[in-house]
C-alpha cells in the first residue's frame, strides 16, 4: 500500500480500494466485472511463470474482480491478505483446515477444536457433523466466561479456538484480546468469525486472532443481493494455507457477486454508524415495555459483558437486538412477526433494512431442544437485525407487533 493510503483514517480506506489498470494505463473508477474462465499471457514462459507467482490463469485460482474485494476486506481487517468464497460457511469451512495445518505442513492435522458453546447454529453443526465424524474431539464452552475458556484450554490443549465476538442470538460478548493470548500460550490457534461486529466494531487481527472470517452476505455486502464469505489471514503461513484450500475444494466467490460486496464495503462505515445508533434507540425502548422480559444488547448498562463490549469495540455496540417475550412461546412470537410491516421476517442479518428472526425455527432449528434451553434460547426469544431507516418507523413498527402479542 502507497504511504499515503496508509495514513488515511479507516473509513476513506473502505471508500477507495482502487480497480487494477487497464493496459493502456487508463483506470475505471469502479473495478469491473471480469466474467472470463481463463486468462492469456503473452508467451508460454510468461503462462508458466504465473503458475509460479499465483498469476491470472484460471478463475478457480484467481479473479481480477474478487481480487478486488480480497484487497479490500483485506485492508479493513487489518490482514496479511484474503481469501473470498462462495460462502460464509465455505469460508470457516476453509479457515478451520488452514488453522489446523500444521507449519510447514500441506494438509491439516486437527485433532482437537475448542468452540464457542452458542456459535452459530450451522457451525456447531460443521464442528459436530463433519469434524466430528472424522473423529477430531469437538469442545465447547462459554466464550464469554474467560475464566472458563483458561479452564478448557488447559484441561485439553486444542489445535484451533473458534469464536464469534458478538454470539448468536443472545449477544454475549467474548474478550477476544484475552483469549488470544491464552490460545497462543497453548500452542493453538484463534479462528474468529467476525461477522455481526464488522471491522467497524473489531479488527480481530490487532487483538490476536490468526484468521478472521466473514459471512460477506451480512454486512460487508449489506444489501441482501448477494452471497459471499471471506477469510483474513494475520500471515503469510496461514494465507498460503487458505489459498490452497480454495483451489482444492472450489468453493470459489462469482465476480458478480464479488462485485456487489465490494460496493457494499465501501458504505460500510456509514450504515453500522447508521445500525449501531438505531439499535441502542431500539434496546433502550424495548426494554420500557411490559411485554418484554429481557433484552440482550451490549450497550445496555446491565449486559454481563457491558465492560467488554465498551473495550472492544470503542464506543459502539452493534446492530443487532435480541429480546424474550413475556408469553414465552411460538404463537406469541408468530403473532409478534405477523404484524410487522417494516421489520421484514428473513433469515439473514446485517442487510440496510430491519429484520426480525425467530432462533429456534431459523437459526437454531437443528440444535436440539435440551442445547437450546441450555443456551438460554426459548420459544420466546427474538432476534432484530436493525437496518437503517428511521428509529422512529422501527420502534412504530415494533410496537405494532407487540401490541399483537
């Protein structure tokens, strides 16, 4: 990165993540979309030298348009370099394998994953399903009990820590710089997905993280077009490892798709502003109604994490929302969603307009029951996805929907 670049504050980096040149020295504003399977060079040495240096020869390896987004995400992250996938969980799915590869090694060797008890529900079922059925030893616990993550590590060292910052759906909040340096002393490696906080509330990689990965259909592409996932490598080592990775098992990102994401990041900074301020406005009305018993949000002064949050983050708290209704079960929470106008009812988050998920039915549908109750995820918990309309319509509309209730 030119010096200049690297004195520039955050925000203008996100905005001006520049296209490659055309060869006639000419540069488009905007990087275009590259739609070709295969690239040309010049001489057969030229096709065999890029073999060598990871040049352009086919877009399984490599695309000019995805490139793109990989510099960009990249350099939000704070990263050594990215790796963009067809998907976010095409993305763990890689990181997994790159953080369990040994040095010098090609291929992974895991035998142990120590995992965020409430990670996302489609990754506990990677961990268990996958991972697990070829006999690596699967843990979990409480990422945001520090001293039960000490606990678990040294009870039974693991090769790989994997955790969600802001977990899903109730919003506990791990202190990531702690359990880097704890993972690091066991000899493992952190993998953090970084999804709900975004490189706006958290670089993980300043913290200590190894490899950091995004569901890119969230908030870095942002407007719910597109599907995507991204891995960040902190070096050089675990980059190589994730690029391998891509080229074997194909789940490669599309430039279409490439290209809505990157649009997406160059606004990033002003919709989570935009989502951040909305849902502090959202937790702090809903906690005023009778029909609510709880609401999970860091930046409310009574979050167990509350502290945290205020370290990690600097100052911001999130866009997501998450509350337990009074009649805790699944006709209340039909009812409450049914009313909705402006909330829309999809299962995804991050996008500029509000959502609303039920866990159990969506999310969480395949964890069983006993795990949920034992997560603290009830019938009657809700999941707000805030977008960037007026506070005042979302609070409207929510208001709609628990007068439903």
């Amino acid at each position: 990165m030119p010096p200049e670049r690297k004195r520039w504050h955050f925000g203008t980096k996100l905005v001006h993540t520049r296209p490659l040149g055309r060869p006639s020295g000419a540069t488009p504003t905007v990087t275009p979309i590259y739609t070709s399977s295969t690239y040309l060079h010049p001489s057969s040495d030229a096709m065999d030298r890029a073999f060598d240096e990871g040049d352009l020869v086919y877009s399984r390896f490599g695309n000019p348009t995805v490139g793109a987004l990989e510099t960009a995400v990249a350099t939000a992250e704070g990263g050594r370099g990215a790796v963009a996938f067809g998907s976010g969980m095409a993305a763990l799915h890689a990181a997994i394998l790159a953080a369990g590869t040994p040095r010098g090694s090609t291929q992974p060797s895991i035998k142990r994953i120590l995992g965020a008890q409430d990670l996302y529900g489609a990754t506990r079922r990677l961990l268990d399903e996958f991972f697990g059925a070829q006999g690596v030893v699967i843990d979990f616990c409480d990422m945001s009990d520090l001293a039960a993550v000490e606990r678990s590590l040294h009870a039974a060292p693991p090769d790989l820590v994997l955790l969600e910052p802001i977990s899903n759906p109730l919003l506990k909040v791990a202190d990531v710089t702690a359990i880097a340096e704890h993972t690091h002393a066991v000899g493992a490696r952190l993998v953090v997905d970084n999804t709900i906080p975004t490189p706006v509330l958290l670089r993980p990689i300043e913290h200590g993280a190894d490899l950091v990965v995004h569901s890119a259909t969230k908030y870095l592409g942002g407007h719910g077009d597109a599907l995507g996932g991204v891995v960040v490598a902190a070096r050089q080592l675990p980059l190589d490892a994730v690029k391998s990775y891509s080229k074997l098992l194909g789940a490669v990102l599309g430039p279409f798709d490439a290209r809505l994401i990157s649009r997406g990041v160059q606004t990033l900074l002003l919709r989570v502003r935009q989502q951040c301020t909305n849902a502090q406005q959202v937790a702090t009305w809903l906690q005023s109604r009778p029909e609510v018993a709880r609401v999970y949000y860091p930046g409310l002064p009574d979050h167990p994490q509350h502290e945290v949050a205020g370290r990690l983050f600097g100052g911001m708290w999130g866009g997501m929302v998450a509350f337990d209704l009074v009649e805790a079960n699944r006709a209340a929470a039909h009812r409450f969603m049914d009313a909705l106008d402006l909330v829309l009812p999809a299962t995804t988050l991050g996008d500029v307009f509000s959502l609303v998920s039920y866990p159990v039915v969506s999310s969480h549908r395949d964890v069983v029951p006993a795990e949920r109750e034992r997560q603290g995820i009830g019938d009657g918990l809700l999941r707000l996805s805030i977008g960037i309309e007026e506070p005042e319509d979302i609070i409207a509309d929510l208001e709609a929907g628990l007068l439903a209730v």
